[in-house]
C-alpha cells in the first residue's frame, strides 16, 4: 500500500465516521431527505465562494455554502409554514431550484471557473492527496484530510457535549421542551452540523456520496438494534467498512471510488435489509407465516371448544365446512397435534385438556378485548411454533 | 438570438422546433402526473426514481452496447420500476420511514449508477461517450424520434388517465372507500407509479436525472394553489409544464452557455413562487389582505362595544360623551371612529361622539351574528 492510498482510505473513513453520526440523528427523526436537499443545494453557495476565493479548500467557501445549506433547511420550513404544500413538495421545490440557480452560474462563468457539476457531485478521492496542506513548506498532509479531520473533531465534541439534549428530543419532542431545552435550537444545531459535513466531504467524495454515507449506515444500523448508542457506534462500523472495502473495490474494478462505497454501502444494506434477525425481510415473512397458522390454529381450536356433535369435528370439516386448503388444515392440525392442544382418534378431532385451558384463556382475551395478551400466553402454552 | 428571434424561428428551424416541441410535451405530461405525485405526498418519489434510473440506463448500454435512446430508457424505466418497488418493500416490511427509504434507495442507486458509469468509460469502447448527459440532460441531443416518443407516451398516459380517472380519484382521496366499493386498489396504484416511473424516465434525456424530480413537482404545486378541483388542477399543471418547457427553451436558446434543463426548472420554479403570493383563495398576499382587513373588523367591533357599554348605562343612549375617554382603549383609533361615523353608527359633536340608535342597535346585536354585513 502506498501512502496516497492510506491517505485515502483515512480521507474515506474520516467522512464516513462524520456523517454517520449526524446522519444517525437525521434518520431517526425523519429527516433524511433533508441531507439529500442539502446536498444539492449547497451548489450556488459553492459557486459563489469559488468566486471569491479561487479555492475549494478556504474556510469562507465552506461557510458560504454551509450557510446555502441553512438557508435552504430555512425555506423549506417557511414553505411548509404556509400550509399551502405538505413538507416533502416544498423539500422538492426548493433544493432544484437552488441547484439549478448553481448550475448556470456555472455555465455562464465557465471561462472563469474551473468547477464542473460532476465534481461537485461525485466528487474525485483518487485526486484528494495531491492537494496538499504546506505550512511555512513543511507537508503536512492532504488539504481534504485536514478539513473532514476538523469537522470530525467538532461533530464528536458536539455529541458528547449535547448528547443527552439530542437523544431527548430526537425521541420525545414535548418532554424535551418541557424541560427547557429547545428544540429549535438543536433542530437548527443539527441541520447546521449536516450541513458543514456535507460541504467539508463534498470536495472529497461528492454531494451524492454524502447523502448515501449519512443515510445508509443510519438505516443499516437501525434495522439492528433499537439503541441509540448501539446504533451510533454499528452506523460508524459500517460506513468505515464500507469506505475501505469500496476504495479496494474501485481500485480492482478502475471506477469511481465514490460510486463504488455506495455500491458497498448498498450491499450491505441489502444483506442486512434481507437477513437481518428480527427486522429483516426475511424474519418478518417468517412471522407473517407463522402468526397466519397461528391465528388457524386458534380458530380452530375455537371451533372444537364450541362444537361437542362429532359431525362438526371430522378432520374432513375442515375442508369441507372452514373452506381451508388441504396444506393449510394439514399444517394446522400438526401444529396442534405436536403441541398437545388436540387428539386424532379415528378422524375424530377433539380437545386436550391442555388445549381447553388454552381455548378458555384465549376467549377471556377475545372478550375482554385484550387481544395483545395472546401473543404472551402462546409462550407460555406452545413447544413448536407455527 | 434573442427571445423574439427564437419565436420567429420556432416554427422554421427544425432544431427548435424538435426541442420546443419536445419539451413542452414533457412539460404537460410530467405536470399531468406529478399532481398525483404532490397529492399521494409522494413528490420525491420523483426524485428517488430519476436517481434510482441512472444505474439501468448504463446496464443497458453495456449489455447492447448501443446509444439509442428508446433502449436505454428502457433499462432505466426497468431499474425505476425496481427502485419504486425496494422503497415499497422497505416501507412495509421494515420500520424504516418513507424519508429513509427514500434518501436510501435515491444514494445507492445513483452511486451505483455512477460505479458504472465511470466503469463503462475506462472501457476501450468509442461509443461511450454522451451517456453522461442523462446526468443533467441536453434537450439539444433530442431528435424528432424521441419527440414522437414522448408523444406516444404521452398520449398513452392521456387514455388510462380518461379512462381510470374515477379509480384515480377515489384512491386518491379515500383509498379505504376505494377499497370497500371492491376497486382492486393494488392494481390502481401500480399503474398510478408505473405511469410515474414512466413520466420521470422519459425526461431524462431533455432535463436529467438530478433535475428531473423538479419537473413533476412545480407544475403541479403550483396548480394546486388555484384551484380544488382535480381535474382543473391536473389540466393547469399540463399547462404550466408546458409553458415552462418552452419559455425554458426559448429563454436558454436565447442566451449562449445556458443549459435547457436548469433554466426549465427555474421558469417552473418561478410558476410556482407567483402562485404562492398571487392565487385568490390560498395566496400569501390575499392571505395577508385577508389578515389585515379581519384585524380591522375586530377593532372597529370592539371600538363599538366599548361605546355600547358605556352608552348602555345613560337613559338616552345618544347622551354625548368625550372622546378622550375612549382613548385608553386598545383598538381605537381615528380611523375606526372615522368609519364609525361613516356608518352612521356614531355622530360626531365637536370632541363629543354619542351612539346613534342605528349604531346602538347593531352592537347589540355584535355578537349574536346578525350583523353579517357588518363593516
């Protein structure tokens, strides 16, 4: 490994752990096409501070555009405040038009800036080491390390600093405010926060890039675990696994190495959207099965407890008379055999007394209107579920 | 060239023509949908699907190594009806807002998209070049083919619209009714996105992939602000599309080194500001007049309510009383008691006023809504 390639795989991680942190929070306060208008719309403020300055890397470009950010957070709460179009139109109203204001700005000073839309969109990490931060001569390393290094530190003193104000009023807005924290303040703290490292990680990776490492680590994580910190620390696992594996991923592949850790970041989603224990894909059809024969089964039992007449408890009424499939009453009738709750003798269904307690709990439930409490009793009475 | 250049030309160069034409088709077509888009409050679906495309236009291109235009934007409709449906999925099956769902879906797949992307053009292939103008779009590469195209579709979408309009509707303000009526509500709403899709994967060529949710929102938001009516809002936001795809053109055509694409957005964007302020029932500015005359009302009723009180404790009600007196009331002014007099509610004696019997009559009435032309 060189030292360019370390540079960038440090470059990658640092945005990574920077805008899994903000981006955590934005997600789980339903905000997450907000870093996507951010995004976009730090554009015209990018321009215009090239403009001034001449320089991707100087401070007053990044507060320029940190502030198109802002303002941007700001126009889509006033359009929202009007009432006239639902939150997520005037998101969409706001962030094309500012990006497209940047775009002809662009356009019609071409001669004078030498800043393509691609770049600011995706961005070009292969390139970020060789802007170099000279002091008095001295290297000190890449320019783009320097800036993601920076905001990093502020995001992390930030979190520590209001982690608790943050935790509060992400999930409960009213207490928070009873308390005296307001919840505009860290509202706008926070937008400001997405802003910044949106603007600090454009130069490296690219506007896109940002928005897939703030919202697909958070989503990740959040399809894991239902603990905050638990999903702080597994988001900036797997933006830092992403960011590496994506950089050996475009290195193999000769691409863009900012599409290819949202290629990573994606597979990984994927993987976990699909697998993952109890959230994913997979888990949750699994339940759905299983609490769909659970529910026949319960019926059933119903049935048998409600019925003494032999006709009505023939293996063959359940085909004939609930209008089950075949499978279905098979699946059904095992289930309750394997669990004790019925005996077969010659085709003659009836109760055990096992599964008369469970029946006469189950209606307690039904009439009271407790229905919930089924889930908890099926613990209790099954050895196999459905 | 200048604007009025442009339209003398319009209808005689074939390049403006094929570009105004093609763009004003886009413009009513993605109008037309985008208001169900804006009504359903799925208006960045839009934006999600024109991302989510971007990786299947450049699967196509290295599959059939071809650039034809019909062929990739049927890989992208492919990998945006896949994208729409992932974000379905995640909403349903997950606990993963629609916000997230969507900012995830619209990431990954433009990044992955530009994987490709950037992948095709290191390939010793000559062919490549020109696949990123579907990035920003370039309504200069369209040709009189794709126009047809876009008409072809168009119309399509115009038939099912006619033809399902009352499905549409019902799903579209009360999807539980529809249910209950036996509409297979599903169904309706597959081809509702499907048409969606469609709409978005058709404008990436003239306007791109980051503008293109714009298109489907503007038009729309902005009809909405004039009217109630669905179908008078789906036919205002045809017509705004298309305005602003032709006064988009002419304006960037007009000028050197403006893109088509941006400027569009803009002139919508300006369609939509103007109706913000200036529509009669929901705009700001006769919202604020509405405000201001409201507070006006209120004051000169409670500058006569005062005056019934006090009036009310004298045998004659028109005894004259001091005009200082009313002076630490809140809500007096000259202006009301002005007004006042106008009404013939008050008379004015030197720095005396007293009550007349019309004015004692109708603030004694004030507040038991019989005074509805009150002023």
């Amino acid at each position: 490994m060189s030292n360019a390639q370390i540079e960038i795989q440090l470059i990658a991680s640092l945005v990574a752990i920077a805008c899994a942190i903000p981006g955590t929070f934005l997600v789980l306060r339903k905000m997450a096409m907000i870093s996507d208008a951010i995004s976009h719309s730090i554009l015209p403020g990018i321009v215009v501070g090239f403009f001034i300055t001449h320089d991707l890397g100087s401070p007053i470009l990044i507060l320029l555009a940190t502030l198109a950010g802002v303002v941007t957070v700001v126009l889509v709460e006033y359009i929202q405040k009007t009432g006239l179009v639902k939150e997520d139109t005037a998101i969409g109203l706001v962030f094309p038009a500012l990006f497209s204001i940047g775009v002809i700005l662009i356009k019609k000073n071409a001669d004078d800036i030498h800043l393509d839309v691609d770049a600011v969109l995706l961005g070009e990490l292969a390139y970020a080491p060789f802007d170099r931060l000279l002091v008095s001569g001295v290297d000190l390393g890449p320019k783009s390390l320097w800036i993601v290094g920076a905001i990093l530190m502020i995001t992390i003193i930030l979190l520590f600093a209001f982690f608790k104000e943050l935790k509060l009023s992400t999930f409960d807005k009213g207490l928070a405010a009873s308390l005296g924290f307001s919840p505009v303040i860290i509202h706008y703290g926070l937008m400001t926060v997405s802003s910044i490292t949106t603007v600090g990680a454009f130069d490296a990776v690219g506007a896109i890039l940002v928005v897939a490492l703030m919202i697909a680590p958070a989503a990740t994580a959040y399809l894991l675990t239902t603990d905050l910190k638990k999903m702080l620390f597994l988001s900036i696992v797997f933006g830092v696994f992403s960011a590496i594996s994506g950089y050996w991923f475009a290195h193999w592949l000769d691409a863009s190495i900012a599409g290819s850790i949202t290629t990573m970041l994606g597979v990984l989603f994927l993987l976990v959207y699909l697998f993952a224990p109890n959230k994913g894909v997979i888990a949750v059809l699994y339940r759905e099965k299983q609490q769909r024969t659970e529910v026949s089964l319960l019926t059933f039992l119903l049935h048998l407890k409600n019925h003494d007449e032999e006709r009505e408890r023939h293996v063959n009424h359940l085909n004939e008379h609930i209008n089950w499939q075949k499978v279905r009453s098979k699946t059904v009738l095992e289930l309750a055999l394997k669990n004790n709750m019925i005996i077969i003798d010659n085709n003659i269904v009836s109760l055990t007394s096992k599964g008369d307690e469970f029946t006469t709990q189950a209606i307690d439930y039904i009439i009271t209107n407790e229905d919930a409490q089924i889930e908890d009793m099926k613990d209790d009475f099954f050895l196999f579920r459905g | 060239m200048d604007i009025q250049e442009y339209f003398s030309l319009v209808f005689s160069d074939y390049t403006l023509r094929t570009i105004t034409l093609g763009t004003a088709i886009l413009g009513a077509v993605t109008g037309m949908l985008g208001s169900f888009a804006v009504l359903r409050k799925q208006s960045l679906l839009g934006d999600a699907i024109s991302h989510a495309a971007l990786p299947g236009i450049a699967i196509s291109f290295l599959i059939t190594g071809a650039k034809d235009s019909n062929t990739l934007l049927l890989g992208a409709l492919v990998s945006g009806l896949i994208g729409t449906f992932w974000i379905r999925g995640i909403i349903t099956k997950t606990h993963l807002k629609s916000d997230t769902a969507l900012g995830l879906i619209l990431s990954l797949f433009f990044g992955f998209g530009m994987l490709l992307l950037t992948f095709i053009q290191k390939q010793p292939n000559a062919n490549q070049a020109g696949l990123d103008k579907y990035l920003f779009g370039q309504a200069a590469t369209l040709v009189e083919s794709d126009v047809w195209m876009m008409a072809i579709v168009t119309g399509i979408c115009l038939f099912v619209l006619l033809l399902f309009w009352k499905e549409f509707k019902i799903l579209l303000f009360d999807k539980d009714y529809a249910k209950t009526l036996g509409f297979n509500t599903k169904t309706i709403d597959i081809l509702i996105t499907s048409f969606i899709v469609l709409a978005i994967v058709l404008g990436l060529q003239t306007v791109g992939v980051v503008l293109m949710s714009a298109m489907l929102l503007a038009p729309a938001a902005a009809a909405r602000q004039w009217t109630n009516s669905l179908a008078t809002m789906v036919f205002l936001a045809a017509l705004f599309g298309a305005f602003s795809g032709v006064f988009g053109t002419a304006i960037s055509a007009s000028q050197n080194n403006l893109s088509t694409g941006p400027v569009i957005v803009l002139v919508a964007a300006v369609f939509v500001f103007i109706s913000f302020i200036f529509s009669p029932s929901r705009g700001l500015l006769f919202k604020q007049i509405r405000f201001i005359k409201n507070r006006r009302d209120l004051q000169l009723h409670k500058t006569l309510a005062f005056m019934y009180n006090i009036a009310e404790t004298h045998d004659d009600i028109s005894h004259p009383h001091e005009i200082k007196i009313l002076n630490n009331f809140q809500g007096f002014t000259k202006g009301t008691l002005k007004k006042l007099v106008e009404k013939n509610y008050v008379t004015l004696q030197g720095s005396t006023w007293s009550l007349t019997n019309e004015g004692f009559k109708s603030a004694s009435n004030l507040y038991n809504q019989l005074t509805k032309n009150d002023e």
